[in-house]
C-alpha cells in the first residue's frame, strides 16, 4: 500500500502543478491556480500519516517505509524549486514571462553546487525521518531496512558531489562562444510563483 500511495503522490504531485499552472496562466485565474500550488504539501502529509499508521499497525519496517522517507525528503528539498523552475518556463511560454536564464561556466557550476545542498537537504530530511521510523519500531523490531536507506541517501549525497563537482572543474562551455552570460533585454515584470 505504501508504494501505491508513492506512486499516487507523485502522479498527483504533477497533475496538481499541470492544473495549478493551467489555472495561472490558461484561465487567468491566479489566486485560484496558487491555492492549487500550494496544495502539493499535503501529499506528503498524507504519505508520513499513512508511513506512521502502517508502521503503529505492526507493519514489518523494510524498503517501502525507507522509500517513503526519501520520497519525502526530495519533495522538501526538491518540490518548491520544481514548481518555480515549471511556472518561469510555463510563464515564458504563455503569459509573456522573461525568457528563462540559460547557465554556462562558472554560473552554472555555482547552480550545480546549490542543487547538491538541496540534495544535503532532502538527505537530512529523509535520514531524520528514517532515524525517527528507527527509533518507533524500538529495538523489538528489525530496521536493518531503514538503516540501509540511511545509507542510500548518504550514497546520493555523494554521487551528487561528484557530478557538481565535475561541473567546476570541466565548465560547461556556451556554444555561441561567450564567456560572460549576456545581460536580457529588461521585459515587463511578470509575476510568476514565489
């Protein structure tokens, strides 16, 4: 039951983005699409309710309670950044948005670094989660599980460097051969989500 409900969370993460933003921008309703937007949290809530219920209930703790976590520690980390980076390009799209800022060299690197502390994020978000699940289950239960998903977010932490790091050291180069990224011409100031 948990991996289904996983899986509705996220479907759900992206058909309330996809109705949020087409409210915005398609029916110009913008209050209407923000409330939409900030509906998306209470997946999760839903997801760590259902996560503590089944483990209350005397559910074995294994992989699909360590997913869980992580799955909630990306969407802290990575949800809110998700539905802004949409709703620039959605808002560049259809409602005459700046156009959104491509990244080479040095900028891009420093991108590459900030996306890998979101990556810190999710990993401390999910590995407290995690050492919580640990510490409900009690020393009756087994949560050899729940430690190695500890590990496995530790892992993508890591991994993560890395490819940030590669980003430093061999820069991604502009193909038009610019070294500085050009300044936008000033365009009428869209609101887009914050």
């Amino acid at each position: 039951m948990i991996v289904v409900l996983i899986i509705a969370c996220e479907v759900g993460f992206w058909v309330l983005l996809a109705l949020g933003l087409a409210l915005r921008y398609l029916a110009k309703m913008r209050r209407t699409g923000a409330a939409v937007l900030l509906m998306e949290p209470l997946l999760e809530l839903i997801l760590l309710v259902v996560t503590a219920i089944d483990l209350k209930n005397g559910a074995p703790a294994d992989w699909k309670h360590g997913l869980a976590a992580v799955y909630i520690g990306f969407t802290v980390a990575y949800g809110h950044y998700t539905i802004k980076w949409v709703d620039g390009h959605v808002a560049y799209r259809f409602a005459g948005g700046p156009r959104p800022v491509k990244r080479y060299g040095l900028d891009y690197a420093k991108h590459e670094g900030k996306l890998w502390l979101r990556t810190v994020l999710m990993a401390v978000v999910a590995c407290g989660l995690l050492q919580a699940a640990i510490a409900y289950v009690g020393d009756g239960g087994d949560t050899t599980s729940l430690h190695e998903w500890q590990g496995t977010a530790l892992k993508i932490v890591s991994i993560h460097a890395v490819i940030a790091l590669t980003y430093l050291i061999w820069q991604k180069k502009d193909p038009r051969g610019r070294t500085e990224v050009p300044e936008e011409a000033p365009r009428p100031r869209q609101k887009t989500l914050r």
